[in-house]
C-alpha cells in the first residue's frame, strides 16, 4: 500500500470481510496525517454521492457546492464491484484525471491522492464487475489473506488490551509525516536509478504475457510503466538509489495479476494468473 502511495497510483485490495482492509488504509492515513474517506459502493449510489453536487440552501436562495467523499488523500472505495458502472466510472474518471467536473466546474482532487477499492472473492451475487479497461487503471492488485494463527491471537490480545480501531488517535499510534512529505518522496523516487538492460526486463516480461497460450489477453503498456514505478518505489524503501532485478520481479505479481484474461479452457483446469505469472518470470533471463 506504500508502495501503491509513492508511485503515485491506486490499488485493488482483494479479500473477505472482516480482515481490515478499511483499518489498514485508515491507519495508513492517519500516520500520514492525510485526511482519509470510506465511500460504501451500493445498487442504489450514484455519482454524485461520490464526487459531489450543488445544493440549494434555502437561508440564502442560492447554492452551493457540497464536495463529496472523493476530495481526500486516502479514499476507500469498499465493495466497488457492488455499484452500478455509471456510477465505477465516477470514481475510475477521477482516478485518472486527478481532478472531478461538477456540472461543469473542474476541481482539483488534494495531493497526494490514491484509490484503495476492494472486492469480495468469493460473493459476486448482486455485482457489477469491474471492465478489464477499468481494472487495468488500477497501479497494483493486492490480495490481502487471513492472518497466521500468531497473528491473529496478537489481534485478540490488542483488543483485549483496549484497543479500539475507531479511535486511533488514543492508541500509541502517532502521525508521523504530513501530505507534504509524501509529495517530495513521490519526486525523489523519480530520480532512482535504472540500468537500460532493466527496461529490456520489464517490457520482455510484460512482452511474453501477450504471446502465453493460456492467455487470451495480456497485459498493456500501462503494466510496463506501472512495474517501473512500482520498483523505483521499491528500491528506495529498500535503501537504495537504483533498482535491482528482484525489485521488479517482487512486483511483477500484484502489477499484473489483474491484467490478464485466461482461457476458459485454463480456467477450467485450475490455473490461475500468478501461476501464467510464475512461469513467465522462470523463462525471461535475468539481467547481470
């Protein structure tokens, strides 16, 4: 999710309910000292409940621009599969743009600004799945699993303890950065080092998900820049000005798990994206 903030894109968070995604992105929020919004995705939302609209105040026979939940750095679009198209393209627009339109007013979105959306797995009765063309908008795919068993007693301790994950500000939690800071780190990140036989790399594997027999449609330029990005990003919180070859094929899975359209006939017989994935990392040569 870090990653997903530095290299300046959004990210799909897959999982079942209950596994905190809203908490991991809240709390992401809060150490950032960003202003964070949940958005529930419903049948019934409509994009104005997202981006906002003009209303009429009665006190002064005018109107006045009430701003929706889109306008904050760290927005949560949960359930975003459960909502109409209409109203996913809203949210996907203004994830691109970077800015909304409101009967007819252009509004700048606040920066930095990044799109969690989530998906259930395993419920798609009552959904609107997401077009590929508007997957692939999306910088990462992170599937976000059930804790450990060590974990998960280390959950059941905390509340025990008293913790209360509506009210950070009273945990030992702390804002450690500000919007500002995450801004001149996404510029820095830019300024990471790449060899030219690294771009060889990341376009021959972004290459070869287009020519897989199991693939009927692989991944676009898009993916390509996303992995370079994502990497620099990687790089940098590993400590170093440059990138490396296991940054990029640590990345290669979230980057392009949601880009891919298998088979049927590969569906049918169990294989899933990351194992198209698997294969192809194993047969492009690793750069020296």
């Amino acid at each position: 999710m870090v990653i997903t903030l530095l290299s300046g894109g959004h990210a799909l968070l897959e999982g079942v309910p209950g596994i905190a995604k809203t908490l991991m992105v809240k709390t992401l929020a809060y150490v950032l000292n960003s202003e964070f919004k949940r958005i529930q995705f419903t049948p019934d939302l409509m994009p104005s409940d997202v981006v906002g609209t003009h209303v009429f105040e009665t006190k002064t026979s005018s109107f006045y621009l009430k701003k929706g939940p889109i306008f904050a750095n760290l927005v949560l679009a949960d359930e975003i599969n459960r909502t109409p198209p209409k109203t996913q393209s809203a949210l996907l627009e203004a994830m691109e743009e970077r800015q909304v339109t409101i009967e007819g007013e252009r509004l700048l979105l606040p920066s930095p600004f990044a799109v969690f959306a989530t998906q259930n797995p395993v419920e798609y009765e009552g959904t609107y799945p997401l077009p590929e063309a508007q997957v692939d908008r999306f910088m990462l795919k992170i599937l976000v699993s059930y804790p450990t068993i060590e974990q998960e007693q280390a959950v059941l301790k905390n509340y025990h303890e008293g913790f209360v994950p509506i009210r950070l500000e009273k945990m030992a939690l702390q804002p450690l950065y500000s919007p500002a800071v995450v801004e001149e780190a996404q510029k820095e990140i830019l300024a990471t080092k790449v060899e030219q036989n690294l771009f060889q790399y990341i376009t021959q594997i972004v290459q070869k998900t287009r020519s897989n027999p199991n693939v009927t449609l692989g991944a676009s330029p898009r993916a390509s820049i996303a992995l370079l990005l994502t990497s620099k990003a990687l790089a940098t919180l590993r400590g170093r000005d440059y990138v490396v070859p296991d940054d990029i094929k640590s990345l290669a899975y979230p980057v392009l798990r949601h880009r891919l359209l298998l088979r049927p006939e590969a569906e049918i017989e169990g294989l899933r994206t990351d194992d198209v994935i698997r294969t192809i990392l194993a047969s492009v040569e690793v750069p020296r």
